[in-house]
C-alpha cells in the first residue's frame, strides 16, 4: 500500500460528520414521505424507487449540509447543535459548503437524467427553498418561519409522485399540503421544548413571540386543519374507506396529545410526547395511503 | 363508497377548515400573534402575507376539491370514478 496513512479513527470521524451533515434521522422521514407516494401514484419498478431515493436523500442531505454552514454562527450557541461538526471545529465552513453544493448537483443530474426532469426540478425546488427561503429569509425574521418554512419538508411527496406519475394532480397537492400543515404543531412542539436555545441566538420562533399558550392555541388550529385534509382525499376518491379510518385514528391521536398540552399546567412530558407522536403519525399515515391504494389495484 | 360519504367528508373538512383558519386569522388580526406596534410597515405586510397566503391556498383547494367531488363520474375501467383513475395516471 502506497500514499499516506491515514490514522483509523480519523477516517471514521470524517465518514461519521459527512454522514452527520445530512442530517440522516431527519431524512429518514423525508423518504417515507417521497417513496410512499410513489406507491400511491402506481407501482413503480424497484430501480426507480431506488434512483428516487438516492436521489432524495442526497438533495436533502445537501440541504441540510448548507443549512449548517448558514447557521454556523448560532450552531455554536445552542445546546441542541453545538456538537454539529462546523460548530466542534471538526470541519472548515467552506468544505461543509462545498460538500452541500456538491451532494444537490449529483442529485439533481441523477433525477435528471435516471428518472424525469420534472422530478429534479421539484427537488431542487425543495432545496432552494429550505436554503434561501426558510434559512437565509424566514427563519431569523418571523414567528411564521415554520408555517411557511414548512414548505421545504413538503416537496418529497411532490418529488416520489412526479417520479412515477410524470405529473402532479390534485392528490400530490394533497399530500403537500399534509405534510405542510403537519410542520407547525410538529415543530412548535420542539420549539416550545427549546425556546430558550432559540432565544439566545435570536431566532424569533413562536413561544418566544407570541407566548407558549398562544403557540400551543395554534397548533390545535393547524393540527384540526391537517385532519380535515387528510380526509379529503377519499371523498374525491384517491383513497378508500381503509385509509379514512387510519386518519381518523391516527389524527384524533394527535388532536389529544395537542390539546393534552394546552390543558397542562406542566407541559413539557406531554409536549415531547406530541413531537415523538407527530413523527410517528406522519410515517404511518402515509403507510396507510400505500395499503389502501395498494389494495385497490 | 356510498353517496353520502364524500359530500359528508367535504362538508366536515370545509366547517373544520373553516373554523381554524378564522380563529388562525383572528389571533393574527386582533390577537395574541399580531406584529408588534413599533413593527415596520414592510414587515407587518410581509406578516400579513405569510398569514393570508395558506389561507387563500386553502379557499383554494377547498374550491378544487369541492368541483372535483361534484364533477360528473364516468365508469372507468372496473367502475372507479375518472377522480380515482387520474391518480393512477403512473402506474
């Protein structure tokens, strides 16, 4: 063997924060929501789901990666993220950058030319929106950062349908909308949890601005919408009876655990019971489109 | 699925839809969320949009969705309604 050695732990590091700037756990998410779709759409071939999700995982890992480097300057002041590789000295700022920059190329040429354009244009959409629209703009400047920065987390939906389906219709708009009314009382849930990271660098999330009990009325407010639009869909018939059931359950599951919060005195056990939920429920809510339209073909 | 289903549905989400997005816009315009009263004229705009924006996106597609639940149903192949096939358009 020639060339440098290069000590074995050190190598693992780098592989471990390159990883770490994807922000895998969230990701993880981000693919049910993009392949689940896929299924709803049609029934796509096994190569195509793999391409989408290379795809997927790889702009929203860029995304994430750049994120970093904007947010570096508060990173490094907040409990949650102060061990993030920029903020821990372990990686120069320009090289997160670049390897961002570098990860959403790939995969929009991967989406591009592997599946349809349409499908790379929704998820560079997604990209430049969470990047320029949610970081750079909304997210220091407002208390509504996460209604309208939750758009970013909507795309992946749009991006597994296009994918299969070549198009959008009235059904991708649908599970867009979900997933963006299910960001604010998923995301309050947290920023309740951390508003006083957030207020020390700053950024004006809700409980900071409008006050926990006013934070907490809203989220009761977009979780009754998410309900309501999760049950559509079946009444123009894009899902059957199976599917409206589960909604049910899983959106009258959240409605509790959200108004379990506001009726609280001590809220902080029910809050993060309401964050670990709404994970859970948006997962298996989008599982339960693909059984009921798998069933029906 | 019986023919009392969807319009029950559509009804029950437009009240829902109805009843948070008042109460959403109502704490912004005469409530706890409304900007501060030293903001800046271009940020309480720029509030206001962010606020009135989802909301008209949801008049929106509540107006969509009603035409589509109401729009004539030709028998496609197996008997699903041409709302469901168009779903189907990948597979």
């Amino acid at each position: 063997m020639t060339g440098v050695a290069v000590p074995r732990t050190a190598e693992r590091t780098l592989t471990a924060d390159l990883i770490a700037l994807t922000k895998p756990r969230i990701i993880s998410l981000l693919l049910v929501t993009t392949i689940a779709p896929m299924y709803v759409a049609g029934r796509p071939g096994i190569l195509l789901v793999l391409l989408v999700t290379i795809g997927g995982y790889l702009m929203a890992g860029g995304a994430n990666a750049v994120n970093m480097y904007l947010d570096r300057d508060i990173d490094d002041r907040m409990a949650r993220t102060r061990l993030r590789p920029i903020p821990s000295g372990r990686m120069q700022p320009q090289a997160v950058l670049a390897f961002g920059v570098a990860l959403a190329t790939a995969a929009t040429f991967l989406l591009a030319f592997f599946v349809n354009v349409l499908t790379a244009a929704l998820a560079l959409a997604g990209f430049y929106f969470y990047v320029f629209i949610y970081t750079r703009w909304l997210k220091r400047t407002t208390p509504q950062n996460i209604v309208i920065g939750g758009a970013a987390g909507a795309f992946p939906p749009l991006v597994g349908w296009a994918a299969v389906a070549g198009r959008v219709d009235l059904t991708a708009i649908f599970l867009f909308l979900i997933v963006f009314y299910w960001t604010p009382p998923h995301f309050w849930a947290l920023a309740l949890l951390k508003q006083h990271d957030y207020g020390r660098v700053g950024v004006p999330m809700a409980p900071l601005v409008w006050g926990e009990r006013e934070t907490m009325r809203q989220m009761l407010w977009y979780t009754l919408i998410l309900i309501a639009l999760t049950t559509l869909p079946v009444a123009f018939g894009a899902f059957g009876v199976g599917y409206l059931v589960a909604a049910l359950a899983l959106g009258g599951l959240l409605l509790w655990g959200v108004v379990r919060v506001l009726r609280a005195g001590q809220w902080t056990a029910r809050a993060w019971w309401v964050y670990k939920y709404s994970l859970l429920y948006l997962a298996l809510l989008f599982v339960a489109m693909v059984v009921d339209r798998q069933l029906a073909l | 699925m019986s023919s009392y289903l969807a319009p029950a549905i559509l009804w029950s989400a437009i009240a829902l839809c109805a009843v948070a997005q008042v109460a959403l816009l109502h704490s912004f315009f005469l409530g706890a969320s409304r900007p501060a009263r030293g903001a800046s004229r271009a940020f309480r705009t720029t509030e206001t949009l962010w606020v009135v924006l989802p909301a008209l996106t949801l008049a929106c597609l509540l107006a969509v969705t009603w035409r589509a639940v109401h729009a004539p149903a030709p028998a496609g192949p197996g008997g699903a309604p041409a709302s469901a096939i168009g779903a189907e358009a990948g597979s």
